[in-house]
C-alpha cells in the first residue's frame, strides 16, 4: 500500500559550539524530494526544550538521527524513551535495542545464547573479573558502552590490561570488556525492515590502505573513524572476492543479531573474519548507525539498486507499517496534527 505524505521531524543531535551534521540536510532533502514535510529538530542538552519541540514540529512521524544527548553518547537510549512517552512515532530502534545493543557485554552474552560467535572475552566490573575460557594476549579493551572507538586500546599484557581497565573505570565510568584480538578483514553489513523478515545488504569492507604500517595492528580507531580521507588512507570498499559460504554465514548472523536485540527499521553490525580459521565473529551491533549518503549501509544499500533517497524512503515505509501510519488512502488518513496535539 502506498504511503500518504506525512510530516516527519528529523531529529538530530547538535552541541551548542558545532555545526549541523550534513546527514540531516542529506535525510531531509530526500523526505522532500518524496512528497514529505520535513521539519529539522534539533536536540542538545535540554529535556524541556526537546518537548517543546517535538511539539511544535507538530509531526506524524520522527525520524530519529539522535546518537547523543547533552554531549553523553550512552542517553541516546533515553532520547527515545522521551519519544515513546510521548507517543511520537519514530524511525530505528526503541529503548529496547538501543539499550541491548548499547552494552556490548550484554550484546556478546545474548548472542552467544543464540550460537553467533563473538571473540573471546573477559569483563571486568569494578575489583570483580568474569572470563568466558581462557584469553591469549593482545587483547582489545574497551568500555561495555564504548561508542566511536572511545577508550578502546589493544593491550599485549597484563599491566597494559589492568591500567586500561582503571582508565576505563575512572574515565568512562564503566565495565571494562577485553576481546581477544580477531586478526582479519574487518566488514560490515547493513539490515533493513521488521523483526519478521529483516534484508541484510552486501558486504562493505574496511580497506585500511596501503599507507598503513605494517608495525600498527589494524584497528577501526578514532584516527580511521575520524582521519584524513583519500588515497592509501583507510576507506570502505565493497569485497567481490568473499565466498557464498562465508557471506551466508554473516548473513545468519546479522539476522539473529537483529532479532535477539530487538532491532527495527536499519541497523549496522560490524564483523571480523579471522585470517586463521575463516570464520567471522561478530564485533559490534550498532541500532542507530550513521545514516550519512556515503555510510556502510547506503553503500551496501546502492548495491542491491536502492539508492540513499530510495532507503531513506524505505525506512520511512517501514517505521510507518509498525504504526500503521499513511497506510490508507489520502482522502480518510489522520489528521497529522490530532497525533501530535497529544504531546506534552
Ligand atoms: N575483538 C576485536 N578484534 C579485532 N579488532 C577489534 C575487536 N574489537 C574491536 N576491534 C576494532 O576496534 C573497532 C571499534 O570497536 P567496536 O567494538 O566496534 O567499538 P565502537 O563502539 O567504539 O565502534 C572495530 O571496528 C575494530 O576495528
Ligand atoms: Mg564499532
């Protein structure tokens, strides 16, 4: 059934000192270009100014870019708890995925559970340590809520391990999880749509170039993430040389990681497969991954011939049937505004 124009507020996080993401012009500009209304809100660091306009945006639907709240990554989660509060219809993950996925010890137990393999690992909570079998050094060691490669290092020993775990405890005020180091190809794959019938997108790989030193571990760092772009730096390309076998297993993967965190709409999961035994583990859920036109999943997206308005679009259609919003024909579909009235 075609969707009806809706009003749809793009919500983004922006701190008081930087500029606007280009994603949310990107996002908004391909609302418009498919007959939507889109109306640019903006969140930072007040709860009260959120509400406010949230409700002015009188929207029918948000479409939630948010990944921070006053500057802390991890109240993404509470971002849309507001939204579910106050009934607003949302794009992505609920408070649910976001929190699963947010915990990367929770994310590993979970999947475990589910028979996806993850690295090896160990988790340290306060003076407290949990190893999951036994771990062979270097270890990669990082806040159970870490999010873009903040606090993350590879430690080759036990003092390098106990002072990143004090440093993660006193910085991050967290958990601290060491990971065996998986020595491979990093890739990533995009899944779009519901719980019932999620589509996993091609293959991307993380090229990490040819001005890369062969003395440095490979590593998706700030200076990777963040860094210089262009010729021999660390880009993504998209692999031809993987075997069915090998995608079939990502694929079976990612699906099960989708469902047991309670993902929805589109999501990011990230994979290592080991150069030793060809088998890939699961690093990393990501259930608000960057939506930017040259990210991992408009990549993967382009390749099956949705280009990004076509998946921005596709997000859009998916989050509306969980609500069951524009789905009837124009002339009898809620009036927009009557759904936002009720907020506040
Ligand atoms: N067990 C591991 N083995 C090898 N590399 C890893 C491992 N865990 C993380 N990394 C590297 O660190 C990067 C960031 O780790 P990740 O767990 O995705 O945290 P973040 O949430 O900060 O992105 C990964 O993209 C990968 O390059
Ligand atoms: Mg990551």
């Amino acid at each position: 059934m075609a969707l009806s124009p809706l009003r749809i507020a793009v919500l983004y996080y922006q701190s008081g000192q930087d500029e606007a993401d280009p994603v949310v012009e990107q996002v908004s500009q391909c609302l418009r270009d498919a007959g939507h209304t889109a109306v640019p809100v903006r969140v930072d660091e007040s709860l009260s100014d959120l509400v406010r306009r949230l409700t002015r945006s009188r929207a029918d639907l948000v479409f939630n870019l948010c990944e921070t709240f006053a500057d802390d990554y991890r109240l993404e989660v509470n971002v849309a708890a507001v939204l579910e509060l106050a009934r607003l219809p949302f794009t992505g993950s609920g408070t649910a995925g976001l929190l699963l996925a947010q915990d990367k010890v929770l994310t590993k137990q979970l999947l475990q559970f589910h028979g996806v393999l993850t690295p090896r690992f160990a988790t340290f909570d306060g003076p407290s340590m949990v190893a999951h079998g036994d771990l062979s050094f270097p270890l990669i060691v990082k806040p159970a809520r870490s999010d873009a490669s903040m606090g993350l290092g590879v430690e080759k020993d036990l003092e390098g391990l106990a002072r990143r775990v004090r440093l993660i405890r006193e910085e991050y005020d967290d958990e601290a999880l060491a990971e065996e180091f998986i020595e491979g190809r990093e890739v990533y794959v995009g899944v779009l749509g519901d719980h019932t019938k999620p589509q996993v997108l091609p293959v991307v790989e993380l090229d990490f170039g040819s001005k890369w030193s062969r003395k440095r571990m490979k590593i998706a760092d700030r200076e990777v993430k963040f860094g210089p772009e262009g010729p021999g730096e660390p880009a993504l390309v998209m692999p031809k040389d993987l075997s069915d076998e090998l995608v079939g297993r990502i694929e079976r993967a990612a699906v099960t990681a989708f469902r047991a965190l309670k993902l929805s709409d589109y999501a990011r999961i990230d994979f290592r497969v080991s150069s030793t035994t060809r088998e890939p583990y699961l690093l990393e859920v990501n259930p608000n991954p960057y939506l930017e036109e040259k990210c991992e999943v408009a990549m993967g997206a382009r390749e099956v011939g949705l280009s990004y308005p076509q998946l921005i679009q596709r997000i859009v259609e998916t989050a509306a049937r969980r609500y069951a919003l524009g789905q009837q024909a124009r002339p009898s579909a809620p009036e927009p505004e009557a759904e936002a009235a009720s907020l506040g």
